[in-house]
C-alpha cells in the first residue's frame, strides 16, 4: 500500500498562506483535522459517517434501482495512515442500479460514499460517488445500506421487495468536540472505536449519552433520569438484609409483638421497628442508654428523632427523644417514667 504518490517539499502545513501557496491537499487534510476524532492509531483519521438531519442519505427503491437522499459526510482514507478524511456533499437524488439477482440464491450488495484518490491508491483517479461497494477493490468508502438481491430478480419479476431487503448502516459523525447527533439507538450501537468523552444525543428518546470506560452512559434525559430513580430505589429500599434484634440493658424489653429490630440495604441505610417495654421500676429516664444495635449498624454519626411513648403523667400520654450514637447505642431522653417507647419506622445511614 503506498504512502503517498505526490512529491511533498514540507511535512507542516498551514492555511496561513497565499492561496497560490495552499494546496487542495493542504486544505483538505486541514479541515479534516477539526473533524471529530476516532480510538485508532492512525494520526490523521477522523471519525467517518454522515452529518445527522432529517431524511439525510435516506433510500428510496422501485425495481432494481435505490435512490438515495442528499447528505453531507466524511469518508475516512483507509489507504494509508497519512491519508486523513473526505468530507462530501450530496447536493441531489442520487441513483444506483443493482444488478440483476444472482442465478442460484440471495446476494448482499453494500450501497455506500466510495473514495478514489490516486495520491494514495492505485485506481490513478480522483472522485466520490454512490454506489455498490466492491470491498475487494475500494478501500476508502462510507456504508449506507445493505441491500439483499433475491434469486432472479430483475425487473421484469417485480424488481427488488424494497420493504424487506434493506438493512440500514448508516453511521454519523461530528466536528471535534461536537456531539453525535444519531436518530436512534440502533444507529449509535453501529458506532466504532468511540473515543472515552464523546457525547451522542439520540433523537428517537431525547437521551444524551457520554462514553466512558467503552460503555454509553445516560446523563441527560428520560434513561439518565431512570437510572438515577433505580439507583436511589436500590439505595433506599430495595434488597434490605434480614431484621436483626438491639441488645437490650437492664430493665428494658422488647414487645412480644413488636420487638424493636433492625435491617439494612446495600446502600447503607438502617430501618428500625418495634416497640421498647420498660420495667415498672425503673427510674424515670433522662439523658440514658438503654440498648445497642448490631455490630455494623452504627450510624455514621449521631442521629435524633422524636418518637411516641406512654408515661405516667396526668395526661398519661407524651413524646420521646430517642439518639443513635456513632457507637451504636441508643439513648432515651424524657421527662417522666414511660411504659414503652415506639421505634417504628426511624431511619439513618451507616458509615
């Protein structure tokens, strides 16, 4: 495979020249290199692929022949490393005739953009154009459609059952730094070697999308909003462990009911239940411990709530404070000697 077939008096170009002193080639390789870039190791190439609008490159067919919508696209030079891109520009309908369907089963013809540039090739010739692409010949060329020609067809049997027999291989690009605008997933899992930070946005869903670690991530839109929902589900609520029981200390019980426990999500967040039953004779509570959950349930730090109980009062009814300290017991604090103190329903994190 040649390098390159033109003399070059200086590997640096520039558009900061006279006219007269830039080349075609020159102008060429410079605005591609704004071009979006791709994951290989060619220092030149540019990510290939249409320019997403409305319609753009799209096929229409009636009997042999496919007619492709205008575009605007960047062929990447696969001659050679130094080659670089090719930006193109469809301005009209384009035409392709397909040959007549092969003798003996199906055949796959890949309408695409085909590049021949003799600097770096050896067709001795300079063009872009659509047609059916001879993989075995073109070497610089952009995929649109794969097209499967039935057994015999032809004109005279009907031509080509357009509705089932293309296969749609566009891809799309964007300047550097830009985002990939792609009409649907479909399109963007036909991307390759994406770089780590390119973003698409995806016009079927709404989504932007970036790339990272070679694996799309939503950050925009309604996927990136319910992944978020399912990451807070699974922090908040989903797959808790099972309940386990807090020590209790002297003159505390659990209610034969609703003994007070606790259970964990994968998250870190604690939910505690139950009721606390305190003997008659114990002295009234204030500023004291009077349990201790589980090893690996202590609270990342203190946390306080207001709970209802039961004390000896006129009323006969009050509140609680209860605390988990970062050691994990639990503190009480009251006015009065209560019969229970409730523990439904109290939540913190864990460290």
């Amino acid at each position: 495979m040649p390098i390159c077939k033109e003399e070059k008096t200086m590997p640096i170009r520039t558009l900061a020249l006279t006219s007269g002193d830039t080349t075609a080639e020159d102008h060429r390789l410079l605005v591609g290199s704004l071009l979006g870039g791709i994951d290989t190791t060619w220092p030149l190439d540019r990510r290939g692929g249409l320019f997403y609008s409305m319609g753009a490159a799209s096929l229409d067919g009636e009997g042999m022949v496919a007619t492709i919508r205008p575009f605007t696209a960047v062929v990447s030079g696969a001659s050679s490393p130094l080659q670089g891109p090719y930006l193109v520009v469809s301005s009209e309908d384009t035409t392709v005739l397909l040959e007549d369907g092969p003798g003996t089963g199906p055949r796959a013809d890949l309408i695409g953009v085909v590049i021949r540039d003799g600097a770096y090739d050896d067709s001795g010739t300079a063009l872009a154009e659509v047609r059916v692409i001879d993989p075995d010949v073109d070497e610089s060329y952009l995929p649109l459609f794969e097209v499967t020609v039935p057994q015999g067809a032809s004109e005279g049997t009907g031509g080509i059952p357009w509705g089932s027999a293309v296969q749609d291989r566009r891809v799309y690009t964007a300047s550097s730094g830009g985002i990939l605008t792609l009409p649907d997933l479909a399109a963007r899992s036909r991307l390759s070697a994406v770089q780590d930070g390119t973003l698409a946005h995806v016009v079927q869903d709404g989504d932007l999308y970036i790339r990272i670690s070679g694996r799309w991530h939503p950050i925009a839109g309604k996927q990136a909003e319910s992944e978020q929902l399912e990451r807070l589900d699974n922090r908040f609520q989903q797959h808790p462990g099972e309940w386990q029981r807090v020590e209790l200390e002297s003159g505390v019980n659990h209610s034969g009911s609703f003994p007070v426990e606790v259970r964990r999500t994968p998250g870190g967040l604690v939910h505690m239940r139950g009721t606390f039953i305190i003997d008659e004779d114990r002295e009234k509570l204030t500023s004291t411990s009077i349990a201790r959950v589980p090893e690996g349930f202590e609270p990342f730090r203190l946390t306080r709530w207001v709970t209802a109980s039961q004390q000896i009062t006129a009323e006969d009814k009050n509140s609680t404070r209860l605390e988990v300290r970062s050691d994990g017991r639990i503190w009480v604090y009251t006015l009065y000697r209560p019969r229970w103190i409730g523990a439904d329903n109290l939540t913190y994190w864990t460290n």
